[in-house]
C-alpha cells in the first residue's frame, strides 16, 4: 500500500503512535539541547576556575618574589648595590635610591599580575596604556631621584 494511501486510511490508533513517536523525537532533541548548553556551561567554568588558579598562582609567585627583593634590599642594600658596580661613590647614592625604591616591588608585581590577567581576557588597551603611563611615570621618578 503506497504511503499516502495508508497515511489517508491509518486509523486513530496509528496517528496516536506517530505522534507519540513525534514527541519523543521532540524531547531527545531538547535532551540534545540541555546536554549541549550543561556541556558548555560546566567547560566556561572550568575554564574560568583554570584562569582563577592560574592568576592566584601568578600573584603568590610575584608576591613571593617582591617580598624576597623587599627583604633583600632592605637587609643588604650595599651587597644588593655592589652587584651592580664596585665604585663607592656610586654605591652610597644607590643605596639610598634602593630605601625608596624597595617599596614599590609588591605594588609592581600585583600590577604585573593585574595586567596579564587582564592581557589573557583580551583586554589588551587597558594593559597597554597602563604600561605605558607607568613607564612614563617611572622615567619621571628615576630623573627626579637621580638628578636630584
């Protein structure tokens, strides 16, 4: 019996049975769907758990080390100098330049951290002005406490 003809004489009891095959092609395919969206759901927050792991590990390493070159000028400024040069006319006015400078090693390195996080979240501008704004500040400061 061709297609049509039976679709046209099917009876009440089959229409039931295609429809009811209908629905269940319906639910798999928002199945699919939800599957789909958990998928992308649960990968976005891997992901974004990954970048915070990542960034706290960037921010106690660079922590770590500012606080370590804190310690180091604070405790040996004169050896901290003299890997530098030998002459002591130099190292007297060094050493007085690194009792100021010591304490901007934590502020840079949580800057540091700030903007590469922020470089990973394509939010490159930010990064870059403020790279920018912070040498210019930084070429500022060192000719004022060098000049004097």
């Amino acid at each position: 019996m061709p297609f049509v003809s039976y679709m046209v004489s099917a009876d009440s009891k089959d229409l039931e049975g295609f429809m009811g095959f209908m629905e269940t092609v319906e639910e798999t395919r928002e199945l699919k769907n939800y599957q789909k969206q958990f998928k992308q759901q649960v990968t976005q927050y891997q992901l974004n758990k990954a970048r915070n792991d990542a960034m706290q590990n960037q921010a106690m390493w660079g922590m770590l080390f500012a606080l370590l070159f804190f310690l180091l000028s604070t405790c040996f400024p004169r050896t901290m100098v003299s890997l530098f040069t030998t002459d002591p006319t130099i190292i007297e006015p060094g050493m007085a330049y690194l009792r100021i400078v010591r304490f901007t090693y934590p502020v840079f390195a949580i800057t540091s951290v700030l903007l590469a996080s922020l470089r990973t979240v394509n939010t490159v501008r930010i990064a870059l002005r403020v790279s920018v704004l912070s040498l210019l500040v930084n070429c500022g400061i060192n000719f004022v406490l060098i000049s004097g």
